[in-house]
C-alpha cells in the first residue's frame, strides 16, 4: 500500500523524481512552496505523512503537533547537527538532503508507523537519529526525547469567578517550598495572570512566554529554564517562579505543545510544579473553524491534561457552589483522566449559614458528584488582603490565620508559627532575581 505524501521546500522537492522511480512504497501528491501550502494541502487529508526541508521554514513543535492531529507524520531533512538535535526534542525523524530514495521511503513509512502507535497510545520506538541503534530500554519509553523526571505536578482549578485560585497556588508553592522542596510555581492563566502581582515582582518578561518560545523551536534545555525562572527568597526558602503573560491578548504565545515541553523539563529539575491555570476548558474554536484553530483554553486544557493532582476551587457561597458542580461535569468530559480534589474556599457562616462545613457537606452529597470534599479554606479576608498588600505568602504576612493552617493541611505540610515583626524590611531583606524585584519581609 503506497503513502501519499507532501513536500516543502527545494530539497524536498529534489527527492521527488527518486520517490516516483520507486513506484511502490511512497507517492508524492504535491509539491508544495510554503509552508502554509503545505498545513492546507495536509488538513484536507489527502496525505499520510509531509517531507519538509529544514531550511524551508519554522519547524515547531506547535506545527509538528498540528499535523500530527491532521493524522500526518513528518519527516525533516537537513545536514545542520544543531538542526538534528532540534528535531530530536520535536520528535520528528530526519535524514540528510542527499539521502537515497529508498532510505528515504523507509524514513517515512517508519515515521507514519510511529504516528499509529502514538495514536493509540502504544509506546513509540524513536524519534531519534535513524543511523543510532536503539536500547530496549529506549524502545520502551512513550517520549524518548522529553527528559526523564519524576517532579509532582499541581493545578489550582476552579469555575469562573474569583474562587481563589491563584491565592490558592500560591501558598501551595510556599508550604512545599518550606519543607525544602524545589518547588516552581507556573502562571498558566491565558485570561488574568497574577502571581507576579501577588508576589511584588515587578516583571514585564512573561517567563512562561519566553520558555514556551524557546520550547517551541526545540532549543529550551534546562539551564535556560532556570534562567528564565524569577527566584524568591521567602523566609529563606527559595521559590521559583514562572511569570504568566503580562495581557491578555498574549495568550496565543502560551501553546500546548510548548507547555508540554516546559512541564516535561520542569519535572526534571523540580520536585513540586505548582500551576495556577485559567478557569474556561470549552472548545468554542470548534464551532468557529473547519480545521484546527488555535485554542486560547488549550494551555488550561494542556495543564489538566499533564496534571498529577488538580485542585478544584470553588468558593463557598450559593453561587460559587452550583459552578463548581458544573464545572466538575465539563472537566470530566474534556479531561477524564483528571482526578481532581475538591476544595472550598472562602468558607464562612455568613454566606452559607451555621456550621458552615456541615451545611456545605449535606448540600455536596446531596447535589454535588460523588468525589468528596477535600478541604475547607476558611474565610480570612485581612489575612489575604495583608499578604497582597505586601506581595508575600500568607506564611510570611500572616503565619498564624486559619487560612493559612488549612493550606498547609492541604498539602500535608508542617506549620511553623513566625513571630511577628513590626518593623519594616531593611536594606538586607531586597531580593532580586533575574527577571523581577519583590520585598521580602
């Protein structure tokens, strides 16, 4: 059975009269000039697989993604070694421009076998140099070119309104980083980022933009993730910080395949990856497009996706309640292997009655889905408005609220009480970092 293929760019194009004097395994039903061409000519699903001259145009993982959802493999060729291990983190295969047609033919037909089994989910041989010879080891991994890492990942979720989702991650990130762990707190929110704010950084760079950039082209490597990384020093426990976009309008800069990427290398070098995601997981570029759109929810979809533990707040009043109900519903359908915890935040009685945790708990089981309830945040509106109002933790502004206990008890983390000091920071106690100033007191 012959597979159709595309091609882009001259040396694609060269290999084309030796494809067709193979009249068997490959066929080449267009030649395309640019690389836009060649995304059209795939998602009307006439090819199987796309042979693309490195040099031809901006190869990404967003684009190799793309394709790959048009059921499209590709094949890259190129002579560049630093081109090579670029196309190794994408995970495409290559070949040398002057390669032979028959090597070639196989090239491609091994790449569409490799399109299949990721397709259903079976571990992929390689996407690797073809002349390397591959381990058993190698041959059983799912992604061989994504970096090994065994770092927890966390995402602060919830319904649309303010449920305090970013409050939330927060002080997550800052009861692990003061056990030790190496915690990176991630701002994925394409809609309203605001850990920097929350925190006092005066940073306009968009950490995340930056390394999902990099991620993109397939040169983000784990010295360059620290770096982009703002470190703040909270009572002496470091924290890193991944800075969200810094408008709104910038969100197509935060793509999936790029998340990916930066997760799989975060994991590497951290213990705990805290993300605090968007609220919306709808698809409404669906009903707008006939192929494949860009999707503003595809980075909160992404980080739910790759989550180990999701946090689903919503705020405990009769309106934050039966949005979280829904919420949970469309979360199970747009991601089922999400096993997210519920947590109810802002718990008081005057917005829910007496015993406020007993009425929220007959409510749940009455209305709710069957997961139980996880946690309740009580309401401590000062102690919030104290750590804002000096862009610090709750750890750090208030260490003895309620609020701040019942996170720590959420992430099973051991509360030490700060003695309070009411004078201001010193000159000593300004911390700066790469990519952001804040003042730690």
């Amino acid at each position: 059975m012959s597979i159709p293929v595309v091609t882009v760019g001259r040396s694609a194009s060269d290999c084309v009269p030796g494809l067709e004097q193979l009249r068997g395994p490959v066929t080449v039903v267009r030649r395309c000039d640019e690389f836009p061409e060649m995304i059209a000519a795939c998602q009307t699903g006439i090819a199987r697989a796309a042979i693309v001259a490195f040099d031809a145009g901006e190869l990404t993982s967003s684009l190799v993604e793309r394709l790959r959802a048009a059921d499209v493999a590709v094949v890259a060729l190129t002579d560049d070694d630093d081109a090579r291990q670029r196309l190794r983190v994408l995970q495409v295969r290559h070949a040398p421009t002057a390669v032979d047609a028959r090597a070639l033919a196989g090239e491609v037909a091994a790449a569409v076998a490799d399109l299949e089994l990721h397709l259903r989910g079976t571990p992929n041989t390689a996407f690797a140099d073809p002349s390397r010879a591959l381990t058993p080891k190698q041959v059983s991994r799912l992604e061989t070119a994504e970096p090994e890492g065994d770092g927890t990942v966390l995402v602060a979720w919830g319904p649309t309104g303010a449920t305090g989702r970013t409050t939330v991650a927060v002080n997550v990130a800052s009861e692990l980083a003061a056990t030790g762990s190496r915690v990176l707190l991630m701002d994925a929110d394409t809609y309203g980022a605001s850990v920097a704010a929350f925190l006092g950084l005066l940073d306009e760079s968009a950490g995340i933009a930056q390394a999902c950039r990099l991620a993109d082209q397939g040169v983000l490597d784990i010295p360059t993730l620290q770096r982009i990384c703002t470190e703040v020093a909270l009572d002496g426990s470091p924290l890193h910080v991944l800075t969200g976009v810094t408008r709104a309008d910038r969100w197509a800069e935060v793509r999936p395949a790029a998340l990916t990427r930066v997760v799989a290398l975060a994991r590497s070098i951290f213990d705990f990856i805290v993300v605090d995601c968007a609220f919306a997981i709808e698809a409404d570029e669906e009903l707008s497009f006939d192929t494949l759109a860009p999707r503003r929810n595809g980075a909160t979809l992404r980080c739910l996706e790759l989550a180990d533990e999701v946090y689903a707040i919503g705020a405990a009043d009769s309106v934050g309640v039966p949005r979280l109900v829904r919420a949970l519903a469309e979360l199970e359908e747009a991601v089922p292997t999400a096993a997210p915890r519920v947590v109810f935040n802002k718990v008081r009685a005057a917005s829910v009655g007496r015993s406020p945790e007993r009425q929220l708990r007959e409510a749940w089981e009455r209305f709710g889905p069957s997961m139980p309830i996880s946690a309740f945040l009580p309401a401590d509106f000062d102690a919030a408005d104290a750590a804002l109002l000096r862009g610090s933790t709750l750890r750090e502004a208030a260490s003895a609220s309620a609020l701040r206990q019942a996170i720590s008890a959420l992430v099973n983390a051991p509360v030490e009480q700060r003695k309070r000091r009411s004078a201001g920071p010193t000159s000593n106690e300004m911390k700066f970092s790469g990519n952001g100033v804040r003042l730690s007191q």
